[in-house]
C-alpha cells in the first residue's frame, strides 16, 4: 500500500471509530475504567495546538471501505483529561548525548504539545542510559516509586508477571478494555500484537511503541565502501570473502584492527549467523542453544585464528554498550568492518568524519556465510519495539495514564509523534507530511537529535506507533542501502520470536537462577577460546560443563515458552 493512502486510511479509520467532534475540557479523569459506549463515533482526541486531524485527499476509497464496516463498541474518552494541568511522575533512561540537550520531558515538542491537549505534565527522573540499570535497581530497592517507568521491566527480577505479583506493577490489560479505544482498535488489526504483549499468566505489562507495519531491520554489521572500491574488492558474501577483505584492509589500508566485534561471545553478534545457529534458535520446533554445537567451535576456532594474525580487535572484551558507543577505531582508520550498530550509526559517523575524511562511505553488510547463501538466522522485522510504560502501584489514577498514551495511538497522535507540528516540523506535500529544515537541517543539532528534540524517534522515551515510511523518507542513500542489505540477510528460519515468547514466574525464577552462572562462565570461557589462553580441543568439556551448570534445564524451560507461544 502506497504511503499516502496508508496513512489516509489510518487516519480515517480512526475517525469512524471514535468520531469526528472532541469532548472539551469538563472532565476530570478517574481511576475506574472509562464508560463503555453503544456508539463509539461521539470521541475523538482534540489536535494539539497547530497540529492538523484531516486526512490527505485520496482517502475516499478508505472511507467508502471503512464505512461498510460493522460498527464496534470503544470506550469513549475525552480530552483534555483534567480541567487544570495535573502532573505525573515518570522514570526512564536517556542516551547520552540527549541528556547533554534536554534536562526536563517538557522541553521536548512532542511533550509540549500533549500537554496542551490533555493537560498532563511530567516530573521525569532522567537517569543516563550507561548507569540505568543500577538506578532502576535502587529505585525498587527503595520502594519509592514514580507513577510510571519505561525502559525498565526487563530489568526486573523475575520479569513482568514478578513485577505484578509483588506489587511494583500494575496488570493493564482491564485498562486497555476500558479506557484505550485507539489501542483496541490496532488489536483488531494485528491480533499478534495483543499476543506479544501478553504474558503468560495472562498479564499485560505496559503501553509500548509499535509499529504501524513490520519493521525494516535497521541493525548490522557496516563496512567502509570507500575502502572496498579503492582496492577493487566487492562486499563479502563468505567467511573466505571476508578474511580475504581484513586482510586487505590491514595490509594496504594500515588498519591495525579490522574487525570490531561488540561481545566476548559474538553469539549476539552478526558473524555467527552465517553457521545457522544463534545464542537460543529452534529448527522444526526444537530449540537449540548456540554455544554447544560444533558450528560454534568452528566459529571459534575461525575467530581464534583472525585473532592471531590481527585481523580481529580486542573489543570483544570490553562491554558491548562502550563498543557500540565508541567510534574513534573507525574515525581513526584503524577498523574497516564492525558489527551490531544501526543506520543513525552511519549518519553520526560520516557528520564527524565529513572534514577529515569528507569520501568515507559506509554501508551495510550481508550475513556472511560459508557457502555464500542467506542465512537462517539473524535480525528480522518485527512489530513490537523495546520502548513500554508500565503503570506501578504508587499510581493514583492509572486510567488516566492509559488515556493519555491512547492519544499518542489515535491519529493526532500518531502525526504528532512522528512529524510534529503542521508549519513548524513539516508541511504537506503532495498530500504526504514532509519533514522542516528545522528538522532536516537544524543549524544547532544533528538530524538524529532534532528527530529526538522535535519528533518521536527510536531514542523518545515515550510509547507511541512509528510510521515506518517516515523512517524510510529519514534515511540517507547510505542508510537506505545498509536497510536493504540487512533486510534480505537472513530468511529468519530458524529465529525464536522476540516477543510472545514468555515464562511463568517460576521458570523465570528457576532460570535466572541456573543461568547467571552459565553466563559469567561462557563470557570467561569463550574469551579464552578466542585469544588461545584455552585450547579448542577442551570444546567437549566445555559443552559439558555447560551441561553439568544445567543448561539442559533452561533448553526446557525455553521449549515450555516456545511450545506455548506456538499453541496460543
């Protein structure tokens, strides 16, 4: 479906379900669950100041089909939420480099303007991205918790259904029912939505960012193209094609570490996928765990021999988050292959290298394989992104919490998160909203950070559902080629879903439990492997080691999950 009548449709759909006049600002919203309406076409939320609700031109045939449909009961909802601005409170991480711009939610655009249509602000605790776990963990500890937290359940012991057990979150699913029309109505459009994020005790954990379509995969691993085509090498496609690359790097290009890899392991990394295995992946059904099977003492024994003849960087035992973060060996001409960044990676990289080295180019890689085929496992699209709220127990009026992030799902919101304000951020083109120069080419900022500042982008610590082409529109020609290549890098055969998969509190408990020590021990291991402090030939007893700590026991409990997201 083409872009323009993708979104006429949404926004249309949208309107017949909730209709076409907004509630004013008489309503104060309460804890208990919204009225549910026989007619569902008396709400809608009201636009933000300067923030357009119509619907290009070319929806008429969106109208035409939408009106034949059968008419569904939605909660009715009205905004603004209070009479007076009424203020929340909210914990989250920050990248690094936002932190440095924006101290305060409020200041960001997005912000600003929901405030004005549902008269909610936030205290936001904004605590750095590097130190964020340790934060959330004394927080719990604490038992001081702030209304709503995001990027933070997966830190919780145990998981979500923990969470709710133990009072530190609330189960949404009745709020979902009962207060957010907007969000029901995309259920009834991917019901696997609902089903990813349900758990297994039948609990719903938060409100998360989605997207409006499956994904493009926007992370891998990135070569210098300019280096390619200066000794006339094609992209590899194979682990020969690409030892034969480093090698060429390092002895004609003076690079002294070629290959960044981000983990001691790279089970996470982008060069294991080309042996069809990964850390966790299933083959007809059954799961597998990467790290015993022959494949990976081939991987290792490859990785131990790049090692040695200085074709691989020493990263790998150093924290992947540093390793990600630091671009220095590529600025510096020391590395001309690394793996595990995204597409805002190679905007950053060519801004900072534009007046030392203005001809870099980067581009993405292809999984490389031993035959030179698409791998069976690897990154893939998905639905669900990694952003959520979760309402806690100190929360004194969740419903109204729920409402608001159901106006960041209506089609005001979705506008408003992804391009901002009519005049300001964008303007219709040709029916389609285009991204500002104060956007594109903001004389203060970066265009990833005024994405951030000014729009919701994969950095925004809100929930609201990303318009893929508008990413799509965002790429440069460099990145546009890397999603490509990442794209069609893997059939994803032989991937577990990301989402859906769950576990009951117990398997949770019973698994955090045996695995920890697994963990720490491959991490110890596995870097051996690698430098040759440990022979391959002690591969077996490593396996069975593994064994012996209880890997089996979780190779079962990820089975359980699996079966049952298979059976639901």
């Amino acid at each position: 479906m083409k872009y323009g009548k993708r979104l006429a449709s949404l926004l249309l759909t949208a309107v017949l379900a909730l209709g076409l006049t907004a509630c004013g600002g008489e309503k104060a919203a309460s804890s208990a669950p919204a009225e549910t309406a026989s007619n569902a076409a008396e709400t809608t939320p009201e636009a933000p100041k300067d923030t357009p609700t119509t619907q290009p031109e070319d929806s008429a045939a969106s109208q035409q089909e939408s009106a034949a449909e059968p008419e569904v009961q939605r909660p009715v909802v009205s905004y603004p939420l209070f009479d007076d601005v009424t203020t929340f409170t909210l914990w989250t991480s920050n990248s690094p480099d936002l932190s440095e711009i924006i101290s305060d939610l409020n200041e960001y655009l997005v912000f600003s303007q929901l405030e004005q249509a549902t008269n909610v602000r936030w205290d936001a605790t904004l605590v750095s991205f590097f130190s964020s776990d340790e934060q959330f963990q004394l927080m719990v500890a604490s038992q001081d918790y702030t209304d709503v937290v995001c990027r933070a359940i997966d830190s919780y012991t145990g998981g979500t259904d923990q969470a709710i057990e133990e009072e530190f979150l609330i189960d949404v699913s009745d709020l979902i029912d009962g207060n957010m029309p907007n969000l029901l109505d995309w259920f009834d459009q991917y019901p696997e939505l609902r089903k990813q994020m349900t758990t297994v005790e039948g609990n719903i954990g938060g409100f998360p960012k989605f997207y409006q379509e499956p994904s493009d995969v926007n992370e891998g691993a990135l070569i210098r193209q300019d280096w390619l085509e200066d000794l006339g090498l094609e992209s590899p496609k194979t682990y020969d094609d690409l030892h034969n690359v480093l090698t060429q790097f390092k002895e004609k290009k003076n690079a002294s570490a070629p290959l960044v890899i981000p983990t001691n392991t790279g089970v996470q990394g982008d060069l294991l996928n080309g042996y069809n295995i990964g850390n966790y992946y299933q083959v007809d059904g059954e799961v597998r765990f990467g790290p015993m099977q022959p494949e990976f003492k081939e991987y290792l024994t490859m990785m131990n021999q790049w090692y040695n003849e200085g074709l691989l960087s020493d990263s790998f035992l150093t924290s992947q988050a540093e390793v990600l973060m630091d671009f220095s060996t590529i600025l510096s001409g020391d590395t001309g292959v690394w793996c595990g960044n995204g597409t805002q990676s190679i905007t950053q990289l060519l801004s900072m290298a534009s007046e030392s080295q203005p001809d870099m180019r980067i581009t993405g890689m292809t999984n490389v394989t031993k035959d030179g085929k698409t791998a069976h496992v690897g990154n893939e699209s998905q639905i669900l992104d990694s952003i959520m709220w979760s309402i806690t127990t100190e929360c004194s009026d969740p419903a109204a919490i729920a409402q608001y992030v159901d106006y960041l799902y209506s089609d005001a919101g979705i506008l408003l998160a992804n391009y901002g304000v009519e005049g300001e951020t964008f303007n219709y083109v040709d029916g389609k909203p285009v991204l500002t120069e104060l956007v594109t080419n903001n004389p203060d900022y970066s265009y990833n950070l005024a994405l951030n500042i000014f729009t919701c982008d994969r950095q925004t610590p809100v929930p609201f559902i990303i318009d893929e082409q508008k990413a799509r529109n965002d790429y440069s020609e460099d990145q546009m080629n890397a999603v490509e290549v990442w794209s069609n890098a893997t059939d994803g055969l032989y991937n577990i879903p990301r989402q859906g998969v769950n576990m009951t509190t117990e398997e949770q408990e019973e698994y955090n439990g045996i695995y920890s020590d697994i963990d720490t021990y491959m991490d110890e291991t596995i870097s051996k492997f690698v430098v040759g402090d440990l022979s391959l030939d002690q591969f077996d007893s490593f396996v069975q080691q593994l064994k012996d700590m209880g890997i089996e026991d979780c190779i079962a409990i990820e089975q359980a999950a699996y079966d049952r997201y298979l059976e639901a």
